[in-house]
C-alpha cells in the first residue's frame, strides 16, 4: 500500500512537473524549427473570393469538422488537469475543434482519477481522443481500454510514440521492443479508430509504413520544431549541464518533412509540433496533411488567462487559416491542399534526398 501511494505521488508529481513550464513561455526547440517556413503558397494579388465564402470544412478519422483543427493531448490525472481537460473541451465544443486528452496511464493505474479526463458532459459533440503510451499497451488488457474508452466516451485511442522523451527522463523507458505487435494485436479487436502519433520528433515514411502495414489508417506526425520534450525532461531533472542529454533538445524529424514523409502512406495525417499560427497550418495542409494539431500554445493561452485565453487563441488560428487560404487564392481545403506551391531551402533537399513525392509545384 505504502509502495502504491509513493507510485501515485510520483504520477501525479510528473504530471505537475510537466504542465510547470507552460505556465510561462513552454519549451520549445532551440536551434531546429518546423520547416514550415519552407513551403510558400503562392500569394494571389487577385483573388476573387470573399471571406465569408472560405468553407475550411475537412473530413479525417470519419467524422467532418468545420475547421481542420484539432488540440491535440496533454494532460490528466491531477486536480488541475481536470480543469484544464473540462475547460479546453468545452473550447473545442465551441469552435467544433478535434480534443485530445493527455495520457490515460494515471487512470488505468488508479481508477479514482478517472474523473479528471471526464469532460463529454460539458463537451457533448465533441471528437474526442483519449491517449495511451506504445510502451504501456505492452501492459495492458485491451478489455480495460475498451472499457476506458465506453466510460469516457471517446471517440479514437491515439498511441503516442515517445522513446526520445523516455531516454531523458530519469525514470523513463529503455525497452522499445514489442511496441509495433501490441500495436498490431491493438488494431485488430478495437470497436475504435486507433491515431498513433508522436509528441515532437516526427514520423518517418519507414515507420508510417510499419504502422499502416499492420492497420493504423490515421497518424499525428508531431515533429520537431515546436515542443521539446527532450528539453521538458533535461530541465525537470536539473541535467541542464548534461551535454549528451542538451544535444537531443531539438532531435527529430521537422515537422514538413514528417509531413512529406508519410503524407501518401497512411489514410489521414494530423500535422502537429510547432504549428502556431493559422499561416503554418495552412503551410502543413498544402504540403498534404488533413488536419493540424497544436499543444503548448493553447496550454500556455490557458495558463495565462483561462478558458477565454484558450478559446481567443484558437479562434485566431482558425481566422489565420481563411486569411492564408484568401491570400493564397483558396475557397477550400482541397483547393489549398492542390494549391499552386514554391519549396525551398534543406526541405527540398530533404525530399529529393529522401526521393519523396513532389505534389501541387
Ligand atoms: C503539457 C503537455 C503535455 C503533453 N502530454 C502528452 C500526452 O500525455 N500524450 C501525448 O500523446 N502527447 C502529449 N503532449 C504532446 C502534444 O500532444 C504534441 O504532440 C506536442 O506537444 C507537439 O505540439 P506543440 O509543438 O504544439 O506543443 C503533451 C504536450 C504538452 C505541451
């Protein structure tokens, strides 16, 4: 018992030891970025189209949404997380966003916090992901998932792949091996839509392949460029004099050239890590993905002034979106993601390095 509440304090101390840096300004990659900067849509001094005419309406995982957004997982477990949960999702419900719960690991160690990822009472229509690690389905019955998922009425599993993030962290993973076939065995007997994603160091076309082969049909790149979670656990160890630790702060697959890696492999992609602005999403959609996702800004929108924080932010990435899609000539999403495009610096190398498909020139 006494080894059990150590376990749950340690849950809960990791989980407030991760939102701590997003109070003030996250942690972000230092020397990497997107990519994104290298795709350039073209500007379009004649448009023709007005605003309000701009239908940023995309389908992905089987349901349409109005926007092609989605605030992709982060957090559960804790009392403020819960909050944090409730309130995003009730943002989401209200901007008809995707909603990604952060990992379900507390909750299937201890049904008691259950409660902090319940949020389908305030949030009702809301396409809902609830969040487990590859590492821990090695662990754990699909029986209990499907029953987390009915408690919690979710509507897909996203699996996130972090062995970067596990490597730093002191307490984390070191065993990798067998995380594909639990995958696998997953896929097979889940009544649910399965995205496996990444959490900031990006999708490769080898790993996509991998995933698709065994019959994941939706993936979130999240690449490198916005969130390090190298640099989360280097500072929450205090190993910032650590230089073989320092230098996997900004380890990882850019962001475009995750996109560009697996946009023809699996059905659908969510293009995440370092969008920020409504012009990067509209920059991953034209490279090919079909939805972007975003995590720190909207945490830290929230931390600094709540619920109203979150929800300006996010109405001003999807006002960012239509501005772009305009500028770049585009009434809809497939427009924009045919859309006439100019690629340039190490993104193009990439992509002829990696003899990855040119679309839309
Ligand atoms: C505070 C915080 C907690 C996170 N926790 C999770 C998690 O539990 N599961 C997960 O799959 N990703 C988690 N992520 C990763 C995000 O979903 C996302 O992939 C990553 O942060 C890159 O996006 P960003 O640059 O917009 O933050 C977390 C991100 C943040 C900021």
């Amino acid at each position: 018992m006494a080894e059990e509440i150590t376990r749950n304090e340690s849950v809960e101390q990791r989980k407030k030891d991760h939102l701590k840096p997003f109070r003030q300004g996250g942690v972000n990659a230092r020397d990497a970025s997107t990519w994104l900067e290298h795709v350039h849509l073209l500007h379009d001094a004649l448009p023709e189209i007005s605003k309000d005419e701009i239908d940023t309406s995309a389908e992905f995982c089987g349901r349409r949404f109005s926007s092609p957004l989605f605030i992709t997982g982060m957090t559960g477990g804790t009392k403020e997380a819960q909050t944090i949960n409730r309130q995003l999702a009730q943002v989401a419900q209200e901007l008809d966003l995707g909603f990604g719960l952060g990992s379900g690991r507390a909750m299937l160690d201890h049904e008691e916090l259950t409660e902090t990822y319940m949020v389908r009472d305030v949030a009702p229509d809301i396409f809902l992901a609830w969040n487990l690690g590859g590492v821990q389905l090695l662990h754990t019955e699909v029986t209990k998932i499907s029953k987390a998922m009915d408690e919690l009425k979710a509507d897909a599993l996203c699996v996130h792949l972090n062995p970067a993030q596990e490597l730093v962290q002191p307490e984390g993973d070191r065993d990798f091996r067998g995380v594909l076939d639990a995958i696998s065995r997953l896929v097979k007997g889940f009544d649910w839509p399965i995205i496996v994603k990444e959490t900031g160091a990006g999708i490769s076309k080898k790993v996509a392949g991998m995933l698709v082969d065994v019959g994941v049909e939706w993936l979130d790149v999240a690449g490198c460029g916005g969130t390090s979670w190298p640099g989360v656990e280097l500072l929450r160890s205090g190993k910032e004099d650590d230089p073989n630790a320092q230098a996997l702060w900004d380890w990882g697959i850019p962001t475009a050239a995750a996109i560009a890696e697996t946009r023809k492999q699996a059905k659908g992609i969510i293009a995440s890590g370092g969008i920020r602005t409504g012009l990067d999403a509209a920059r991953a959609l034209a490279l090919g993905a079909d939805m972007a996702g975003v995590a720190s800004p909207v945490l830290q929108a929230w931390f600094s002034a709540g619920k109203k924080g979150a929800h300006d932010y996010l109405s001003g990435l999807k006002d960012g979106l239509v501005n772009s899609m305009l500028l770049a000539g585009c009434k809809d999403i497939p427009q924009l993601q045919d859309a006439p495009r100019v690629v340039t610096g190490p993104l193009l190398l990439w992509i002829q390095q990696r003899n990855l498909e040119q679309t839309g020139v």
